[in-house]
C-alpha cells in the first residue's frame, strides 16, 4: 500500500541464491486421510511416505507445526470446560516430558497435572486434545524406530547456546528430521533438506487477530523457503482442513501480489 502511495521502493527477488529451482508445493487435504492412514489426524499417507523417501535417500526433512508442547488443552467430559489459566484465560498446555500444564504466555503452571476437572469437580478424567511438537516427535519415533530428530522450541532453546547448537547438529547430519515452531521458519539454509511438511496449518487462521490471514501467509511462504536450497530439488506438503482457503492456496502458489490484492 505504502509502494501504490508511492512512499516506498518496492524491492523484489526474482530468482533464488544460487540460482537454486523453487520446491513444488502441495496442498493435502486432511480431510480426506482420516481413512488412510492410522495418524491420518497427524501425518498424511503422502507425508509419511516422502519422509521414509528421504530417510532412504539420506536426505533430510523439516516438519513445521507451530504448536509447542505435547498437548494444546485439557477437556472435562463433563461440564466441557478447557483448563485455563487463571491470568489470561487461555487453554493450558501439557508438556508430558516435565509432566506440567503451563501457560504459554504467562508461564503460569499446574504440576502434577490434575486429573480430574478443577472447575466441576467432575468425576470424568479430563480429556487432553489438539497437538504439540512434543508429540509429534514421539508419534514420528513410534512410525520409524530408529529415525533421528531435532525438535526446535522455546522449551529446548531455553538455555543459552542451546538454539546454535541444534542448528549446527541439523546441518551437520546428525538428524533426519528437524521439527519446530515459528523459529525455523525463515532465514536458516540447510542444503540438504528436501521436503518440508507443514502440519496443521489452519492453526494460525483461527487466532483472534485481523491480521491472522497476513500472519499464515508470511509464515507458509517462509517455511516452504527452507526446501531444496541446495542442488537438490525441493518440494513442500501444506496439509491442512480448509484446502479451498484463498490464503493457503496463494501460499501454495507463492503468490504475494495476488495475496496483496
């Protein structure tokens, strides 16, 4: 908008660093795997076999999901109430590896983890939904037993040094596959990464921000960036539930004045 006012110069890159081919990008409707698939609410038939692909072929794989933790709530089936911090009135996560419900934004936490629902008193356990990088990567280690990752968070960057680390460890081989939130999405190179799967990527349409379309556009067109920057060619799977959206299939396309439009 500033550019048409003629404010700013609008700068654009027609081609990639060394001239590297763009990935061939596709979108998964995940719909449709329910019936295909055992983690058909996780991963895609199409997925998993691009990841047991490139795990033969040696090469490596970026699995993006911008949801930390193991699982996003906890759900009474009795009264349906979400265990929520009591600060910000958001859903409490749980983070099996530390055994914890905690608040991603206040940090506010529940340990142990009540098993039954504070609100009602219920007699019904409380029922834990949604997913995490977390439990991603243990469904990954249950599907291909000996495979090697690197999960990329706020929960295991926490100590300092510890991000440089993990990218260096990534870059050198030492993992198969690289799982992460919003922090490797943009600005990393690692040659040999030849698939990116974006899981659940209607996540961030749904938050309560008007720029929350903007918002997914920026961050899929970025994280399909980090496929085939090396000699070898790329491709990316944007798996989500809403295929028809204009905002995923304009990412898809990697079409930024039309998305502007």
């Amino acid at each position: 908008n500033n550019v048409k006012n003629s404010k700013y110069q609008l700068l654009t890159l027609k081609q990639r660093a060394d001239n590297a081919s763009c990935p061939t990008v596709s979108i998964v409707d995940m719909r449709a795997e329910k019936e295909k698939s055992p983690h058909g609410y996780l991963f895609s038939s199409s997925l998993l076999n691009g990841i047991e692909k490139r795990i033969e072929q040696g090469e490596q794989i970026i699995l993006f999901l911008n949801r930390r933790g193991y699982n996003t709530s906890s759900l009474c089936q009795d009264c349906g109430k979400t265990v929520s911090c009591p600060h910000c009135d958001s859903s409490l996560s749980f983070h099996k590896h530390d055994s914890i419900l905690i608040c991603h934004l206040c940090q506010f936490t529940i340990t142990p983890p009540p098993k039954t629902c504070p609100n009602c008193k219920g007699e019904s356990q409380l029922k834990y939904q949604g997913t995490g990088t977390q439990k991603v990567e243990n469904t990954l280690k249950a599907i291909f037993p000996g495979v090697r990752t690197i999960r990329m968070d706020a929960d295991t960057t926490r100590h300092k040094g510890s991000h440089d680390q993990l990218i260096r460890s990534f870059k050198s081989g030492k993992a198969d596959i690289l799982i992460g939130t919003q922090m490797i999405a943009k600005g990393l190179h690692f040659p040999e990464v030849t698939l990116v799967g974006v899981l659940n990527s209607d996540s961030s349409l749904n938050i309560p921000d008007f720029r929350s379309t903007e918002y997914t556009f920026q961050l899929l067109v970025q994280v399909a960036g980090r496929s085939g920057r090396g000699a070898l060619s790329g491709e990316v799977l944007i798996q989500t539930y809403t295929p028809q959206h204009p905002i995923i299939e304009l990412a898809a396309k990697q079409n930024y004045e039309a998305f502007f439009e």
